[in-house]
C-alpha cells in the first residue's frame, strides 16, 4: 500500500498543531494496513469551502497521475472539502488515476460517502456561518466591534477571570485620531482628498496599512461606507450587515455584495466618537452634493488605450480626469511623481492611430505582404470548404449502403425486421442532416477582390471612422488592444508636449512595416516617427 496523507486545518482561530494531530493519525492507519507514507500534503489555514486557493491538494491532485501512490488518506472527509461540488471532483479525478480515498473517521470513500457527508458539510458550513453572523450581531447589540480594526483605535484584550481574553472591544488611539479630525476639517475647508492625501505623504504620516496615502483611502466608497469620510465610527456608531460576502464558484474568490440599508444594524457607541455629529454632517453633506453632481452622468464609452498606459518617470498607471486627459496615478493620487503634464485621451488616440495609419499607408513592401497573405487565408478557405464537401459526400454514401443493407434484410425475410428497424431509422435520419449540410454549402467559391492593393488602402484609412461607428468599435478596439503590451507617456522636452512609446506586438508590427524603410521619419506635426531601441524585431515604437 502506496499512500499519501493530506492534511488541513482551517482558521486561524484553529492551532497549526491539528495539522500534526491528522498525520500521527494518519500514519497510525496506514501502519495497520502495513503501508508506506509516500508524501504528506498539508494546506494551513485554509478553509474548505474551495478547491482553489488549496495549492497543497492541486499539488495532489496532480501527482495522483503519476502512478506513484494508490491512496490518499485523510482524518475525515471534511478535511478533503466542505464544498459538495468540490468532494465530487476530487473523488472523480482521484478515481480516473486509480487511487482510492481512505479517511481515518469514514474509511474508504465511496460514491455513497460523497453524497451523503458532502450535503451534511455543506450544511455544516451554511449553519456555522449563521452562527456567526447570530454572534457578530450580538456583540454588535453589546457597543463591541465584530471586525477588524480601524485607523483611530487600538484593541483592548482584557484578561478574565476563566483564563479567556475580551474581543471587540476598542479605544481611542489619540495620535491617529488627531490625523483624523485633520482630515475631515481639511475636506470641509475644500480640499480634496488627493491633496490631503499628498500633503500627510509630505509630511510622512503612515497610512493605516503603513505605507502612503492616497485619494481612495481617504474618499473611499459612499455607498459601501468605506474609506476614512464615510467610516460613520468616527462619529459614534457601529454598522454592521452593511455587505455580505459570497465565494465566486469559479475562482474561489470572497465577492462582496451590499446588502439593503433596512437590513443594517447600527449602535451608538458614544465612547468611540472621535469627530462631533456637526463636523460629520458637514463631510456628508459635501459628499452627497458631489455625488449629484457626478452620479448621475451618463457613462461615456470605454476610451481606446484606457488600462494600457504607464507614467514614463515613475512607471506608475495613468488615469482620466473626468474623461477627457490622462495623468499620472501616484502623482494624482499620492504626489509621489513629478510628471506633471497630462496628454488628452483625445489628442493620444489621434496620435497612435495616425502613427499606425501613416506607417502601415506609407510602406509598399506591406502592402504586397497584405495581399499575399490575403491570397494564402483565400486558398486555405476554398481547401477547408473542399474538403469538408467530400467527407459529407463520402459519409452520405455509406449511408446510403447501410440503408440499402437493411431494406435488403427485412425484404429478404432472413430474420426479425423489428431488430434492424431502428438503425434504419437513425441512418435515415443522418441522411436528412448530411444532405441538408450538402445543400448549405456555398455553390460559387469567394472571388478574389480584383484590386487588392485598394482595398488594403482604403480600409486603413478607414480605421477612425470604424472605431467611430458603434456597430464595428467594439471588434475595433479588441483587435488594436490585443497587439499592444502598455504604452509608456513621457514628459517632453517642449512645454506641454508628451512623447509616446507604444510597446507590444503592435510595436514589432510597425517596425516591420519600416525594416525596408529608414528607423524614422518625421511628420507634418512634428511628431516623431522611429523606431526605439536596436535589433531586428524591436518591442518599443516611439510616436
């Protein structure tokens, strides 16, 4: 007996020596069936709900095709998974590779087992869960916090009288408090939250992680109430229930959903007040009308390169301002760069795309190279199309026979026609599909455009206005996107003037297109046109 043992425990609220207890178990069972530990396989605090953040059990999982170990034994089938879904691949996957699942508490896993205790761990899980949300609400109804920590205050552990220690309870921290008020009254005198996030960055004040602030941890989210304005402790209360969190079926992943503000719970905690109710109201008040203001707007098309571009100084994203130019990040953010100019998204698209349109019009060489490729996709077609015609047409023939064999059996007399009956009928069947296939197949090959050279020429030039037409943008903008790995934006040497490197497949694109040509050229706008770098396939494409 080959055997590998698997072990795991879940929280961190359970001891790392659970781990130790399930393999001395483990190894105890598989002494008595005079077997021989192969590898042992051990996932610490991970829960069961997940096949997927388990890389110990993937590992498993992987090796078990390996033919090197016939069992795989576990404390209990809750130790596999929790996860109904989840116990089922397993089992199944551990079967195709020939290896049986022993646990110390169940024995050997059948089909039986998966059924059963899977349903009673998936009720486990549901029930435990509103457990705890019952006992979260509890000490929710009692002034404690039920979560984590925040910017503000410490955790108070009170040692009692039973050898336990208190949960949920908190205190003023006063320096961080002091950060706090700050930020509020900034925010309600009219700055915004990347200047105070910049200003506290300067001064090097510690974010509540530890490292730089920025805008969204101070602005956050209004209606998650997360973030340092909308974090209503600060003013005196505790909300619990605000959101739930559901495990995405196909990553593993906790999502969070909102639940409904009638379903929040909130207590006065008079103790924790670190801002006055008047201060708080002023902060919503702001908030509210920003989110009138802004909320409601219509949401405007995703932009060409939004996603793909680096800030050239810092290496740090870019993003828009209210749409229409795109800055650097941290600068934005945390006033941790110095570029800063910005290029409008309007004036960037025109140039990568011009850039493209200008190079791929202005080289003859590709040109040629679009039509022959043209003329080999053409061939290849007809060949595809040819192809599948005559295995319809030879399938139909033997069809065809095996239809002619059994009306020849059941006329013959030679036997039961019953017996052959419903072969025919399938056969007949498969006939009525073949020669409707056989009917849809183009009549006349696709002719090859008599001038293809025009035809490459006015589609390129066509390009804007078929990112313009919303019927074609969007298998457009996949295309173009897909070819590009990031776009760097540097600061130029004019004022107000931005270079552009594009870097991806897209760069090695046009640098084939000028390989015949010179390594630059120079248009009307001045806009510089080269490639970037040496080498014969460079990956950067300045514009």
């Amino acid at each position: 007996m080959r055997a590998v043992i698997y072990a795991r425990y879940s929280t961190d609220l359970q001891s790392p020596a659970s781990i130790e207890d399930q393999i001395r178990l483990c190894r105890e069972r598989i002494e008595q069936e005079k077997g021989t530990v192969v590898e042992i396989y051990a996932d610490y605090a991970i829960s069961g709900g997940s096949l997927r953040n388990r890389p110990r059990m993937q590992a498993l999982l992987a090796a078990a095709k390996s033919d090197r170990f016939d069992y795989v034994v576990a404390e209990a089938l809750d130790r596999i998974s929790r996860d109904q879904e989840d116990v089922a691949a397993i089992y199944k996957r551990l079967r195709h590779s020939d290896v049986r699942l022993l646990t110390f508490a169940e024995g050997e896993i059948s089909e039986l087992h998966v059924g059963l205790k899977g349903t009673m761990n998936a009720l486990f899980l549901k029930d435990l869960a509103q457990k705890t949300r019952r006992g979260q609400r509890g000490r929710v109804e009692a002034g404690k916090i039920p979560g984590g920590n925040s910017y503000g205050y410490r955790i108070i552990r009170t040692l009692l009288a039973d050898g336990s220690v208190t949960t949920g309870e908190r205190e003023i921290n006063p320096e961080e408090a002091g950060i706090v008020r700050r930020i509020f009254k900034e925010y309600t005198d009219g700055m915004a939250p990347r200047q105070i996030a910049m200003r506290l960055n300067r001064e090097g004040v510690p974010s509540p992680r530890g490292g730089r602030w920025n805008a969204s941890t101070i602005n956050g989210n209004r209606l998650r109430r997360n973030g340092i304005l909308n974090n209503e402790l600060y003013a005196g209360r505790i909300t619990y229930n605000r959101q739930r969190f559901l495990k995405d079926p196909e990553t593993g992943k906790r999502i969070a959903r909102l639940n409904p503000e009638r379903e929040w719970v909130t207590r006065e905690v008079d103790a924790l007040r670190i801002i006055d109710e008047e201060l708080w109201q002023q902060v919503q008040d702001i908030k509210r009308r920003y989110s009138s203001r802004w909320g409601n707007k219509r949401q405007t098309k995703k932009r060409l390169l939004s996603g793909l571009l680096k800030c050239g100084r810092c290496g740090g994203g870019m993003t828009t301002s209210r749409g229409s130019r795109y800055y650097c990040s941290a600068r934005r953010e945390k006033g941790m760069c110095d570029a800063d100019r910005g290029i409008a998204a309007e004036e960037l698209e025109e140039r990568v795309l011009t850039g493209l349109r200008d190079i791929l019009l202005g080289n003859e060489d590709l040109i040629d190279e679009f039509a022959s490729e043209f003329k080999r996709e053409l061939k290849r077609l007809r060949k595809e199309s040819g192809v599948a015609g005559r295995h319809l047409a030879k399938e139909l023939q033997q069809v065809e026979r095996g239809i002619k064999r059994c009306l020849d059996f059941i006329t013959g007399g030679d036997g039961d026609p019953g017996s052959v009956r419903e072969q025919l009928r399938e056969l007949e069947s498969r006939k009525r599909e073949l020669v409707t296939e056989l009917q849809n197949e183009p009549i006349r090959a696709v002719e090859l455009h008599p001038n293809l050279p025009d035809l490459y020429r006015r589609k390129i030039v066509q390009l804007k206005q078929i990112l313009d037409d919303e019927t074609t943008r969007p298998q457009a903008v996949d295309i173009i996107r897909s070819l590009i790995g990031h776009i760097e934006v540097h600061p130029g040497q004019e004022r107000g003037h931005c270079d552009v490197v594009v870097v991806g497949a897209l760069a090695q694109f046009l640098a084939f297109a000028q390989q015949k040509t010179t390594a630059g050229s120079s248009r009307a706008d001045g806009t510089s046109l080269m490639v970037a770098g040496v080498g014969f396939e460079p990956t950067t494409f300045r514009l």
